[in-house]
C-alpha cells in the first residue's frame, strides 16, 4: 500500500548507510521521478554531501536560493500588485528558475551516485578477492588438516612400536640379568674349584716333600752307619715338626712372616733414612769447610801470624838490646813498629828494623765514599821520604799450578803484529847465525 511521505524523509531512508553497506537505489530512483513530476512540492529539504568542499558549497547556495522561494515570496505585495498576466509570467518565470536548480542539484545527484557505483564496484572486486583468498587458505587449511591426520597416524603407529620395542627391552633385560646371575654362579664355582686345585697342590707338595726326605733319608743311611743317638734326635725333630704341623695353622706361620717381612721393610727403610741423613750432614760438613777459606776467616789468619811474627821480632829485638851499647838505638829496638791496620811494615833510614806504613784510612761516617780514600801518616819523624802505599785486598785462597820441569816447555814465536804465539811442537826452527 503506498502512502505519502516527505522528500527530506526519503533522502534519509535511501542514503542511510546500513550495517551491510548497500544503498537503497530504488528509492533514489523514486525521488528522481517524483521531483520530475511534482516540483511544485514546498517542503523540499536536501541535505548534500558530495566530499569535496567546492561542490558542497555549491548545492548548498542553490539550496539556499531554491528555499528563497516561499509562499510568502510569492504572495508578496509586488506580486499582487501586478496584472494577472504578468503575475503568471513572473511566477512562471521564477519556477523555471526554481525547475533550472533542481536539474542542477539532480545532476550533482546523477554525480554523486555514479561515484557511490563505481565504489561498490571496487568494493565488490575486493570482496570477490577476499573470497578467493579466503577459498585458498581454506583449501590450505584443508591440506594441512589431511596431513595432520596422516602425521597422526604415524605418530599412533610410532607410539604402538615404542610400546613393543620397550616390551622387547624389557625382555631383553630379565634375560641380562639371568645371564649376570649364572655369571655369578660360575664365579663362585671357579674359586671353589681354585680353592679345591690349590689343596691338591699342597697335598701333593706334601706328599714329595714328604716322598723326598724319606728318599733323602735312605739314602743317608744306606751311606753311613747310624748312630742310636743320631737316631733319636732325627725321630725326636720329625715328631717336634709333625707337632708344628698338627698344632700350628698355616695361617699362623702366613702371618708370621708377613709380620717379620714388614719389619725388615722399616728396618731398612730407617736405615735408608739414617744413610741420607748422614749424607746431608758430611756434604754440609764439606760445603762448610769449603766456605771456610773467606775475606773474615783471611783477616783472622792475617792477624794471627802478624802476632806471631810480632812476637818472634820482639825475642830478636830482645836478644840484640843485651848486646847493644847505644840507649837511643836500644830504645828505638823496644818500640813496636808494626801497623794495626794493616799489617805491612817499612824500614827506617840507617836501621834495619821495620816501621808501619801508610794505609788507607776510611771514616766510619762515609762508607760511600770509596773513591775519596785519605791516607794517615804513622811513620814517626826519622823517616825522610813517605813510602808508597800499599793496599793488600781481602781474597781467598787460591791454588797454583806448579809446572813439572820435566815437561818440555812450549816454545813461542813473535808476529808481524809484536804479539806472541805458541809455536807447533813438530816444527823445527833454525838456530840464529
């Protein structure tokens, strides 16, 4: 049943956008006939919305100037002022004018859904791609489903041969295990038959032992006479050792030598600790009398025999003053002449006795200062002119080689440089003219 309703209305209804996104083009094409044919219509509101700010404004001036022309508009006084005829035309005039905009707005319309079809189109060619993207990875999904299930079952298949495989292990290891336990068995039955192997050996070790002192024992007696003493102590040692045999256990005599074994083990441990022991002693023994003969050990020896000659040169001395008839001289003869630090001795002029000479003196303040040595004159005034010094430097003992004379000595022959070189024993060199 058809019924009226407002053009503002049915723009709304046709270009309300839904939820699907489909525009209602059978009203649009409704709204077009109706404006055709009834443009007489005042309630006509359009509202348009093209999407570009040039044509909005547009439609809406013509909007503007279509609402101009109201029943109040046309009712006006200079209407009604006119003839009917001019009246006619001014109205007719200005419905032309309204028929010009509508045509206009219609065509901006035309614009405006040719737009909204060509989207759709688009739209449709994307959602037909879509579909189709959606088909194919439904198809993929598909395949992939198939060959879970395919993988599924091998999985299924690899789980039930698991399961065998360990039954078959399990199998396998109760028969390990009755095998490791006949091991056992046949272990314990080795050691037995060990144990059995090594008492026949005994026995028989016995048994020739025994064989071979009865044999000794025949022999013995079939080459000498015995005696009934020699008798009696031979049957009294054989009843003495079948009494060890009887009463004392093998392990007895085991233990014992392992006892007597680990004693002279330490035993000669501790004899090997007492050798090294006296061989550290005599090599620091040797070590220290090798380090005897330093520069403190020479000064003692030095000191000593200066007091020894010291002593010997005072019994001269002494022995000379008795015959002496000079007191001055006698006085001079009992003055000690020697150095205390050093040692050396001088002679004076016109005497024969020996007097210090100068040395090398040192302040215990500077010991760094080496290179500055100062001299202390302790001669006395009878000498004229100060002897040189000496300085005797503390060394140890050195060994010479003393040349055997009977050993030729090596020749030797001059350069074209002045040195002097060993001459080759073989060669013969020619006497000088």
């Amino acid at each position: 049943m058809a019924r009226r309703i407002k053009l503002g209305q049915l723009l709304d209804i046709a270009f309300e956008i839904p939820e699907t996104g489909v525009v209602n083009i059978r009203l649009l094409f409704e709204i077009l006939r109706a404006l055709l044919k009834k443009l007489g219509l005042n309630d006509l509101d359009v509202l348009v919305d093209l999407g570009q700010a040039g044509d909005t404004h547009g439609l809406a001036d013509k909007s503007k100037c279509w609402e101009g022309f109201g029943p109040d508009e046309l009712m006006s006084p200079s209407l009604m002022a006119l003839d009917p005829e001019a009246r006619a035309a001014e109205i007719a005039r200005r419905r032309a004018e309204e028929i010009q905009q509508v045509l206009h707005l219609l065509k901006a319309y035309m614009v405006r859904l040719q737009a909204l079809e060509a989207g759709l189109a688009d739209l449709r060619a994307k959602r037909a791609e879509d579909l189709e993207t959606m088909a194919k990875m439904l198809h993929q999904i598909d395949l992939l489903d198939a060959r879970l299930c395919d993988q599924e079952k091998k999985v299924t298949k690899l789980e039930a041969d698991m399961d065998c495989l360990g039954l078959a292990m399990m199998d396998y290891d109760i028969k390990i295990e009755d095998i490791f336990r006949r091991l056992d068995l046949m272990g314990v039955e080795i050691r037995e038959a060990r144990c059995q192997i090594r008492c026949i050996e005994k026995d028989r070790q016995q048994f020739l032992t025994a064989v071979q002192t009865v044999t000794e024992q025949i022999n013995h007696f079939s080459l000498t006479k015995a005696d009934k003493d020699v008798m009696e102590k031979e049957l009294g040692l054989r009843a003495l050792v079948e009494d060890l045999k009887r009463y004392v256990s093998y392990e007895c005599y085991n233990l014992t030598q392992l006892e007597l074994s680990s004693n002279i083990a330490k035993l000669y441990e501790e004899i090997y600790r007492q050798e090294q022991n006296l061989k550290s002693k005599a090599y620091e023994l040797v070590k220290g009398l090798q380090n005897k003969a330093d520069a403190g050990d020479m000064v003692d020896l030095r000191r000593q025999q200066s007091k020894i000659l010291n002593k010997f040169r005072l019994m001269e001395m002494n022995s000379r003053s008795k015959n002496s008839t000079a007191a001055g001289i006698s006085l001079n003869a009992k003055q000690s002449k020697h150095c205390l630090t050093c040692g050396l001795e001088a002679s004076l002029e016109g005497f024969s006795e020996l007097i210090p000479r100068p040395v090398q003196f040192v302040p215990p303040s500077k010991t760094k200062d080496i290179f500055t040595l100062r001299s202390r004159y302790c001669g006395g005034d009878s000498t004229i002119v100060k002897p040189e010094e000496k300085v005797v430097a503390h060394t140890t003992v050195l060994g010479l080689e003393c040349n055997d004379k009977s050993a030729p000595i090596p020749r030797q022959i001059i350069g074209n440089d002045g040195s002097l070189y060993l001459a080759d024993p073989c060669l013969e060199l020619g006497s000088k003219s």
